[in-house]
C-alpha cells in the first residue's frame, strides 16, 4: 500500500465513521491541513499520524493494527541505482543537493568511501567511473558532487561524519592522490561547525559497520545498499540509524588526534609513492 492508497483509505474510513475532518484532526492532534494531505496523498503519514487518526475515527484495534503497517511499509522507499543512472546520477545529485540545503544537522556514517562531500575531484572521478556513464552524465554528475560541497562552509549547519578507518586506507586512486584526500579531509576538519571522527582500527568493537547512511534533521535517512538507495522516514526506524551513529561516534577519534591519525596515513601513501619510484629507478 502506497501513500495514496494510505490517504485514500483514510478518508474513505472517516466518511464511513460520519466524522468531520476538522473534528479528526483536532483529535488526532494535527492540523486540519495536515489531515488534507495525508487522505489526499500529498503527505506520507507516520505510523504515529496513522494511529492517531484511527484512534479519531474509532476503529477496531485489527484494522488499527493493519494500517499502522503498511504505513511502516509506506515510510520505508528502495530506488534502484540502475533506475537512477537511467534517469541521470547528475539529477540524484542536484535532489540531494536540495535535501542538504534545506537540512540544520547530518550525520553521515560511511564504512565504505570517503563521503561525497569530503571528496576530492580526482577521488570523484575514480569513483563515478565504475559506474559506465556516458561523457555527458560524467561531466554533470562531478559538477554536481562538487556544488553539493558549498553546504560545508554553511555555518548554520551542524555536519557530523563517522569514517572507519579501512575507508582511508582503500587506495582508490594512486597514493598522491590519496594523500591528497587526506589533507582535504584534515582541512575540512577545521571548520567550527564540521565534526569528523574516524574509528581506528585498532579500537575493540561492541558493533559491525554494515554500510553508509545518512541521517538528515533526525527525519530522514538515506540508506545506500549495493543495488539501491533506501529512504527511511519512520520515526523508530530513524532513531535505530541515531543509536547506531552514536554508537560509533563515541568510539571514533575527533579533533587533533583523528588528524595526527590521517597525518600518518597521508605519510604512508607518500612513502608508498616514494618505494614505488625508487624501485622504477632501480629497474
């Protein structure tokens, strides 16, 4: 059942029940506006909206029970990435660029890359070109990853990332390079209102990574899985990606120490690139 099939049955209960809106809304404690939205489709309902209108109209506590699902169903939207790359990963970009401008705090935990807004133009490129996109898609969908990057200078805003270490290990472009990425991030690091932690390695864990996510305005969570981006909206499946974020924040490195810690890393890839020329020399 979909937002509008939600909507739609909701209103065809309240007409059965013989209950003005104006009188469901004021019971379910939400604007008469809202209760609009919600039966008309425009407004996808929490399971919280659900059981409130229901508890309004005065239904049997098995037809309660059963919307109150589906709108847990209903919070929860899978977009599989072939569809978007059909569509255009440069117009993924430019709607998640809308979310970021309009959002007052993200917390973004990514086990796997470098966040998108930490990237470097080269760490952009190596990524999107696994993807096979046309010249034209590239251009645009780099571009559009390097706009979305202006929300960090944003000092309204409050940006948190928990990276794991692995993720500044992977050599996803040659050493330079990567030691390039880390002096992005260290730089990023600096500004007040951005908060980057990095859990070590070599700190004992009570949880596993799974994969990346990003929570916006503890409302909404992005959810990136190999063959599809998962919105989540239910307020209880929002505060299990919370506790899981914190989690792990609480177990990461921040300020001058998760610098020292990228320092050393950048060393690594410097030294690597300087073992490698050496031994081109020799040969």
């Amino acid at each position: 059942m979909n937002r509008a099939q939600i909507g739609a049955a909701l209103r065809a209960l309240r007409k059965t029940s013989g209950k003005e809106a104006k009188a469901v809304a004021r019971s379910a404690v939400m604007s008469q506006s809202k209760l609009s939205k919600i039966e008309n489709g425009r407004l996808t309902p929490s399971p919280q909206d659900v059981d409130r209108i229901l508890g309004a109209i005065g239904v049997s506590d098995e037809v309660r029970s059963e919307y109150i699902e589906a709108s847990r169903e209903a919070a929860t939207e899978a977009v599989a990435w072939r569809l978007l790359k059909r569509t255009g990963l440069h117009k993924a970009q430019q709607v998640t660029r809308a979310l970021e401008t309009q959002m007052s705090m993200m917390r973004l935990f990514q086990p796997s890359l470098v966040p998108g807004l930490l990237q470097t133009p080269e760490y952009i490129r190596a990524i999107l070109a696994r993807h096979g996109l046309s010249e034209d898609s590239f251009r645009k969908t780099v571009a559009g990853r390097l706009e979305r990057q202006e929300v960090l200078y944003d000092t309204s805003k409050e940006l948190r990332f928990v990276i794991t270490e692995p993720v500044l290990r992977w050599c996803i472009v040659p050493p330079p390079m990567m030691a390039a990425q880390m002096d992005r991030i260290i730089s990023v690091s600096r500004l007040t209102h951005v908060d980057i932690r990095v859990v070590p390695l070599g700190v004992r864990q009570s949880d596993v990574p799974g994969h990346s996510f990003v929570i916006r305005d503890d409302r909404m969570v992005a959810v990136e899985t190999i063959h599809a981006q998962v919105t989540v909206t239910d307020p209880q499946d929002v505060e299990i990606y919370v506790r899981k974020f914190e989690g792990f924040a609480k177990m990461a490195v921040s300020g001058a120490e998760m610098r020292g810690l990228l320092e050393g890393i950048r060393d690594d890839f410097l030294s690597e690139q300087e073992s490698g020329a050496r031994g081109a020399e020799s040969r």
